[in-house]
C-alpha cells in the first residue's frame, strides 16, 4: 500500500505521457510476451495468424476511429485528433479485401476478447471520451513505433510483395515517426484534467492492456482451434485402410456372385461370349491392321 501511494504522488507531479508509461510498463511486458508477439520475434508468424490479427484490428480500429470522430470537439479529444496522419480503417480495409476479396466482410472472424474490446471502446465513447485519449495513445503510438519492423517481419515470414495486404504498418501521413510522436506527447500532456480524471485515464490505459493481451490470446486459442477442427476432419490412417479394404472386400463379394449366378443356369450366357470370341480371333489379322498402326506404347520417362 505505501508502494501505491508514493507512485500515486510522483504520477500527479508527471506529464500524462510519462505517467501512462509507468502504470503500463508491466503490462507492456505481458504483451510483448504473448504467443503472438513472441512469433513476430522469433519471425515465424503465419498467414492465418496474420489474416486473424488484421480481422481483430479492423474491428478495434473501427470502433475507436468512430468514437474519435464523433468526439473530435471535445477538449480532451481534439488536441491528439491526427486522422490524416493515424488513422487505420481504410489501410486495414485495403489489406482484408487483397486477403479475402471483395466480400471480406462476410468473412470477418473475431474473438469473444475483440468485442469486449469494442464495446469497450463504444461505451467510452458515448459516457467518457476523456477515456480515449488511453486508447488513442496506446494504439496509435504503439503501432507507429513498431510498425515498419513488423511490417518488414510480416513481409518476410509470408513472402509478400511490397504492400501486398501490409497497408497497416504504413503511414504515409507521417514523415518523421519520432517526430510526430514527440508532437503527439506533447499534445497529450497539454490536455487539462482533474484528478479524478486523470486516474480514470491511466487506469483506461491499464485496462487497455488488458484488452489487447486478452485478444492476443484469444487470437490463438481460436487459431489452435481452427487446426484442431482441420485435422479431425481429415481421415485417420487406420481410417483409410479400413476404407479401402471394405471397398476391395465389396468388389470381391460382387465377383463371387456374378461366378455363383453363372454357375445356377446362367452358363449359357458365358459360353455365348466365348463362342463369339473364338470366331472373332479366327478373323483375318488384316482387318486390325490399321488399329494396329496407329498404336503404340508409351515411352519410359528418362
């Protein structure tokens, strides 16, 4: 407790940036050590976890672009409201539609985490917009600082053409990453709250976090899933034998009664066939002649 209290007092002598750095900083830490996080490191991320993080991050992005929008008057709100700059529905749009095609929308698939995530971000927006300057800084900020690496790990990893479904990580808008973000801080901290306000905020900063480390996992809870159902629903090696041999043990019982029909008085029929082919190889070889020209093996492959 007398831990909480001293951060508590060196937070309301701190700039907003610097504070959210410090309540974040573990969290920032889980996230990073996330199973999907740890593949961008390792620089082994796959196309379906990819095409599953860029479903989740259209719908976040969404929702909090539209709370941004319709909040940009707002005195807290208007000071880090950088649309042509930041921005990040329409890139992500472009990336889901080369991926999926033109009906990507019907094609979204989120975590029960992504719309936790968006009603969260839909209810601040409506009772307390000062909450998304929390979310505002950690998306955008996040994604400018580290996006051109893992652009250049996601490129690498799925052997893609340059902004071939990779729009996310771009921000033509933006010059000078570390510039803009000094500009964004700066900004930020200029914003006037009270301290209950501000808190709120470093607390919607935490729980920011939060959010995304529970989409992070739920991402790959479905990803595991999603293999899980691919290979029950592929057949067993035993499975196969079996198949095959009630196919072959089919064809055999087939053949057995055709010989046992025969064999009850249907013997007639059998030695008609044969008596017509006897007669037929007593013809002239000449009348196959032509067929016979015109037929030839196939050769060996070398």
């Amino acid at each position: 407790m007398e831990t909480q209290k001293i951060i508590s007092v060196e937070l309301t002598d701190s700039d907003l940036s610097e504070q959210i750095k410090v309540v974040t900083k573990d969290c920032h830490v889980r996230a990073e050590n996330t199973e999907l996080m740890l593949a961008y490191q390792r620089g082994d991320i796959t196309m379906e976890q990819y095409k599953l993080l860029l479903c989740s991050l259209h719908e976040i992005y969404q929702a909090l672009e539209e709370a941004l929008d319709s909040n940009s008057n707002h005195s807290c709100v208007a000071p880090i409201y950088f649309p042509l700059e930041l921005a990040r529905l329409e890139s992500l749009e472009k990336d889901l539609e080369h991926f999926y095609g033109h009906n990507w929308r019907e094609k979204i698939v989120v975590p029960a985490a992504t719309k936790r995530y968006v009603h969260r971000l839909r209810q601040i927006g409506k009772d307390n917009p000062e909450y998304l300057v929390a979310h505002a800084y950690t998306r955008y900020l996040g994604d400018l600082s580290g996006g051109t690496v893992l652009g250049r790990i996601t490129q690498k990893s799925l052997g893609l053409k340059s902004g071939e479904g990779l729009l996310f990580f771009s921000f033509p808008g933006v010059s000078s990453p570390n510039r803009f973000k000094q500009l964004y801080r700066s900004r930020m901290n200029s914003i006037e709250l009270n301290h209950e306000d501000r808190k709120g905020v470093l607390d919607e900063a935490v729980r920011a976090f939060e959010l995304n480390i529970q989409v992070f996992d739920d991402l790959q809870k479905m990803l595991s899933e999603m293999k899980s159902e691919t290979k029950s629903d592929m057949p067993s090696k035993m499975e196969r034998e079996s198949t095959s041999e009630k196919l072959h043990m089919t064809g055999c019982t087939r053949h057995l009664t055709t010989h046992s029909k025969l064999a009850q008085g249907e013997l007639h029929t059998h030695t008609h066939t044969h008596t017509h082919t006897i007669r037929t190889l007593k013809k002239p070889m000449t009348e196959f002649g032509s067929n016979l020209n015109n037929f030839s093996f196939p050769q060996e492959r070398s």
